[in-house]
C-alpha cells in the first residue's frame, strides 16, 4: 500500500504531525506498536506528574482542559492523546512494529509487522525514550538485588523490603525517590550537584514566567540555547530538596562500579541495598532506518530543525530540535509545523 507520507510514532509527536497533515490533505498514515494511543504515558509510575502546566502541554488545536497552571498526571495526557486522535479522525495503524526502512529511488519502503508500505514522504516521530540506558556493570550485582529503569518502576510495591538506591539526578529520579523515601530507607546517586527550579512563582507556574522572558523560544543554536543545554535540566520543585535537608533521601555521589552485592562510587563509598531503580535515561536507536547519509560516525543524527539532508526524510520530537520544548508537548507542534511547511514547498 502506499501513502503519500508515513509518521512513524503515533506518540506526541506524531500526532501533532497527524494535524498538520490531515489539514493538508495528503494521504498519510500513523505506525505505532503500542496497544493503544498513550501507551507510553499510561505505563508510568503511577504517581508521576508533569512539571510543565496544562497551559503548556497541549497540541495543536485542542486545549488540554482543566485548571491552566495546574500539573496534569501521566493518565490525564495519556486520555488526552487518545482524544486528540479521534477528535481528528487521524489514521493510526496499533499494535505495528517497523522492522526496517529502505529508500530506493524517490520512494521509502517501509517493512513492518503487518505488512509492507511505500511513500515518497517519512517523518520519524519515535521520541527521545526508546532503549532504555543502563551501565553493563550491573551485570556484576547479585541476583538477590532487585534492578529496575524507572520506565519500568510504577509503584513501591514492585520492591523487595529494605533499602533502594535510585540512580540517577533528573525529574523522574528525583520524583521516584522523594515517593519512596516516605516509607522505606532512600538513596539518590546523580553525578553533580542538583539544580532546583521552583515549579511556581507568585502563583504562576514558572513556565509562564519562561514564556514571558523568551525562554521557551529561545534557539538551540544561540548562546543562551547552548548554554542551556551544556547545563540540563534542573530539577523543578522542592520535594527533593525538601526530603534531602529532612533525611527523608541521603545523597550520593556518581556510581563507578557494582560487584555482588556492593555498589560503588565515584568517592569510593561502597553501599548495599535490597533494590535499584536505573533512572538513567535512554539511548536513541535507529537500527531499522537503513538510509545512508543520516547518522554521524557516532550514530548522531544529522539534521536541521528535524529535516535530513536525504530527501523527503524528517525527524520530530527530538530533544533541543529547535528548541528547550522540542520533545515536550509545549513545544512539538512547533516543529512539525515547520516541518509540514518544508514538505509544501
């Protein structure tokens, strides 16, 4: 079958390209192997919350209701991408795992699990959390630790009794390890000093203070942009700061080396805990884009602002595309828009 042009992620980021595309007409078509719509945000831990308000996480042309500088939870985004795709009858084909993508000619071929598709247009929208990252030498710890990524943590209940050691220093580590610090004895290992950032300010959400200084618009490629990005992310809130003065969490140092059942750190500081939580991001891999002319040695994508030097080939949702938002709901319609606009001309 064939299509004018496939999005291949039906996540947040391939539904704001779903938009953009049904509005120009084209044939096109959404591949996911999730189960359903907002699958990814429904598999969360359980308490997980945005740090961003609902007035900054909607997509394009529907308004994510509910009090505008409050924090939606994981299950309410998740609803709300389900409602995005039947409000725009976008066309989402479930349970479809691409096995590869070739280009011959001016076309794409597109191999997946239920079936072949051709197109002269492809929009990769698989996001920034696909393989889960996770240091080797973990390997080496006994078999009576229980590890876990924090895409797999939902609840306190999937640990064994005794001591955890999350490890890790962004949100979702942060957010893990204040939950679990309020019954059981709590680690967090992060390789350098926490960066706090209040979640509001003046009883405003302190995006909408970003928004009105520039900050959300700010350009991957500006000074302030790279700055912002050699930086991170700082954690937002003062849960964890809160839980650390308190003893609620002890911090520590960068985790070096695990052996039996010993963790080790940077410091040399040696602990021993009854569970691990690897809040240690992921990695991005395209194994099945089989397309000369789009990675770097390093596996680096080569693009600008989402589209590849190979022709009718684009990217989306990925992190500092264009901007601080590029991978969050905030900012992804922004991007596909430009990249919609690409295609036109």
């Amino acid at each position: 079958m064939r299509y004018e042009t496939i999005v291949i992620g039906a996540g947040q980021a391939g539904l704001a390209m779903g938009y953009y595309l049904k509005q120009s007409g084209g044939s096109f078509l959404l591949i996911d192997k999730g189960q359903q719509v907002g699958q990814v945000w429904k598999d969360r831990y359980d308490s997980l919350k945005l740090f961003t308000p609902r007035m900054y996480s909607s997509l394009p042309g529907l308004l994510l209701e509910g009090e505008q500088h409050g924090f939606p939870t994981k299950d309410e985004i998740a609803n709300y991408l389900k409602r995005y795709a039947e409000k725009f009858a976008l066309p989402v084909a479930l349970n479809s795992e691409v096995l590869s993508v070739t280009k011959h000619g001016e076309s794409f071929c597109v191999e997946t699990t239920i079936g072949m598709f051709y197109t002269s247009n492809i929009v990769v929208a698989t996001g920034p959390f696909q393989t889960k990252r996770i240091p080797a030498f973990s390997g080496s710890l006994s078999e009576n630790i229980l590890q876990i990524h924090s895409s797999e943590y939902r609840n306190p209940n999937q640990l064994k009794k005794g001591k955890v050691l999350v490890v890790g220093g962004g949100n979702s580590g942060a957010q893990i390890a204040v939950e679990l610090s309020e019954e059981r004895e709590t680690y967090l290992a992060i390789s350098k000093k926490p960066n706090y950032f209040p979640l509001t300010v003046g009883e405003k959400s302190v995006f909408w203070w970003f928004d009105k200084l520039g900050i959300l618009k700010v350009r991957n490629t500006s000074i302030i942009g790279e700055l912002m990005q050699k930086k991170g992310d700082p954690i937002f809130g003062s849960e964890l700061k809160n839980a650390i003065k308190n003893f609620g969490v002890t911090l520590l140092g960068k985790v070096v080396n695990c052996k039996d059942d010993q963790i080790i750190f940077e410091d040399a500081t040696i602990l021993e805990v009854n569970n691990i939580i690897w809040a240690t991001g992921f990695k991005q891999e395209y194994e099945w884009l089989k397309v000369d002319g789009v990675f770097e040695k390093r596996k680096k994508i080569i693009h600008n602002r989402g589209i590849s030097p190979v022709k009718g080939l684009f990217f989306l949702g990925l992190p500092w595309q264009s901007r601080r938002g590029s991978s969050l709901l905030q900012g992804v319609g922004y991007d596909a828009k430009y990249i919609i606009e690409h295609m036109k001309r």
